[in-house]
C-alpha cells in the first residue's frame, strides 16, 4: 500500500477496531488503554501514517494555531516581536500564521474575518492606523475566541494587552530636552487616530506645562505613514520662522525623514536640532550623529502577548480576569541630542 494513501480507516481495519478508537489513540487519549495506544501508534509509525490535520482541526474545532494581525511586517517593532512570539507558541506546540493589515482597517476586518472561519486557537493583535470601527474586534470577545492587543490597543474591547508606558516615557524624553537647555520643542507624530501617538503627544504636553513652557500648535505636526506625508511634515516644523531647536518624533523611521530633511535645509545636529525617536532601531545607531531613541523592549512584548494568549486559552470557558501588562522603555542618549 502506498504510504501516501494511509488513511485512518486503513489503520483500523487492520487493527479490527473503530475509527474513533484509532484517532483518540494517535491523540493519547485517557480512555484508551495503554495497550491500544501501543498497538495504534506502533502500526501509524510503521506505515508512515500522516495525520489529515484540516479533519483533525473539524473534528477539534480548533486549529493548532494562533492568528497575529499586525501594521506591517517591515517594521522593526513588529518584526522582533513576532519573534518573541514564536518562541512561546513553539514550546506549547502551535504554529503562528502573520496576516499584514498594511495600516488598512478593511484589510484588517477581512483578516480576522477569515481566519475566524479557520477556527484558529486566539488572536494577537495590533491595529492598523485607520483602524476606528472595532466591531471585528467584537465578535471575537462574542465567540469566546482568546484575544490580546499589543503595542496598539482598543480600549474598548475588554481583553488582554500588552503595552509601554507611552505617556511618561515620552514625559522623561521632553524632560531631557529641557534639562539639555532646549527652548522650543516640536511633537512630530503618528497618524492623528492612531492612540499610541496621542498617549506620546499627551506626554510631551505634560512635560512642557510642567516647565511653563508654552504649546504651540505649531509645533505639533501629525504623519501618515508614507514617505511623502512624512516629508511634508518634516518640512512643515523646519521650514517655520521660528524652527523648534528640538523635536521628539513617534518612531526611528520618521526621524530618517527629519535627518534627511535637516541635512538638505543646512540644519545642524545637534548644535541646531536635537531629534529623539522611538524604537530604536538597529540603523539608528550607524547614523552620523547617531539617533537618540527610546528603546521598547519589542521581543518582550511578543514573549508576553503569547504568554498571556495561552492562559488565556487554558481558562477557555472558565473564568479569567483580562490583564494589562506595561513594560518599560529608555532613553538611548546618543549624538543626535546635546
């Protein structure tokens, strides 16, 4: 017989049982005894038995999966902490399958639409930029699938999440600017709905009342995350009369614009401009003057949204007291602050 064609009832014929003995056998079932066991997985061994995994999954009703819907792939964040991810999900036995929202939030509704129909394990989650209807979000927590929000959140949907303290760290860098003798300091943000970059624009507000420094509207720039909007913005804040000294910027990708821009306008670093990122980013250190970033502990983050899934998933139809775990971020002082 071809081993390629082994199926379950062939297994069982040859065996003289059912097939439902066979299948809780190969699954060390405790109602089958230990004798049985032997038999069935010492035949599947020697006939190279394949298990069909999509009738298993039918018959489970539940992949051995976990679904992971994030902005992009290419960012670094999301890149190391699909990695940490990975490493939880490989010691409880379950594959990850990425969907890329690509920041469009019919994207993102279509993704969780169809890996719902999967019967995936859980989901972990991050939102995409024009991400402002959560109802997809809804009828997960409504079919009890174990669901957890990292980095970019929805508060209204009452869940795990893992997250960084994004308003003080934000405070603490504006602080350092001030501390450092700068006068004038400019918010470079994210999209306008997207809640991380808020919760950083709320902290760098904070820090300036702080000091009795005054707001200006001027200052406060917002992005899409595209090269020409970023461009836009960054020669929006440099080009004005009276051009921040300083500026702290939602993530490392925009500060290359900011880096690019000064350079072109004949803007100094850091004797002109001081610029503070987010994230980080390997690149950010070969930058001449190297990048001042804050640094998000991003396979942590992974590490921990899987961690949280699977208890999650262990206390499915039990209940289980959602959590809201804030790791915290630094500083990285280099070249590009004085």
């Amino acid at each position: 017989m071809d081993n390629k064609s082994i199926r379950l009832k062939d297994i069982a014929r040859i065996l003289n049982v059912s097939e439902s003995t066979v299948s809780r056998a190969l699954r060390d079932h405790p109602r089958i005894s230990e004798k049985m066991k032997a038999q069935v997985q010492r035949l599947a061994k020697e006939l190279d038995y394949t298990p069909n995994q999509i009738a298993l999954n039918l018959q489970n009703r539940q992949m051995n999966a976990i679904g992971v819907v994030i902005p992009k792939l290419s960012y670094y964040l999301y890149a190391r902490a699909i990695s940490g991810m990975e490493e939880i999900a490989e010691k409880a036995g379950y594959n990850i399958i990425i969907c890329q929202s690509n920041e469009n939030a019919a994207r993102e509704k279509a993704i969780v639409q169809e890996l719902m129909g999967t019967r995936i394990a859980g989901f972990i989650i991050s939102l995409s930029s024009s991400t402002v209807d959560f109802e997809h979000f809804a009828k997960i927590k409504r079919r009890n699938i174990p669901l957890v929000f990292f980095n970019r959140e929805c508060e209204d949907i009452h869940t795990d999440r893992v997250i960084i303290d994004n308003f003080g760290v934000a405070k603490q860098a504006v602080e350092h600017l001030i501390q450092q003798g700068c006068q004038q300091i400019a918010y470079f943000g994210g999209p306008a709905n997207v809640q991380i970059s808020n919760r950083r624009l709320e902290g760098y507000t904070a820090a300036l009342q702080r000091h009795d420094f005054p707001i200006h509207p001027s200052y406060i720039v917002h992005s899409e995350f595209n090269p020409e909007s970023a461009q836009q913005s960054a020669r929006q804040l440099l080009l004005q009369p009276n051009r921040p000294d300083a500026i702290l910027i939602f993530s490392d990708q925009f500060a290359y614009t900011l880096y690019l821009t000064a350079r072109e306008l004949g803007i100094r670093l850091p004797q002109d401009l001081s610029l503070i990122g987010f994230n980080n980013e390997p690149a950010s250190a070969l930058l001449s003057p190297a990048l001042s970033s804050i640094a998000q502990p991003v396979y942590e983050m992974g590490r921990t949204a899987a961690e949280l899934l699977f208890q999650q998933i262990l206390h499915r139809g039990s209940y289980y007291r959602s959590q809201t775990k804030v790791l915290q971020s630094r500083l990285i002082l280099r070249g590009s602050t004085k």
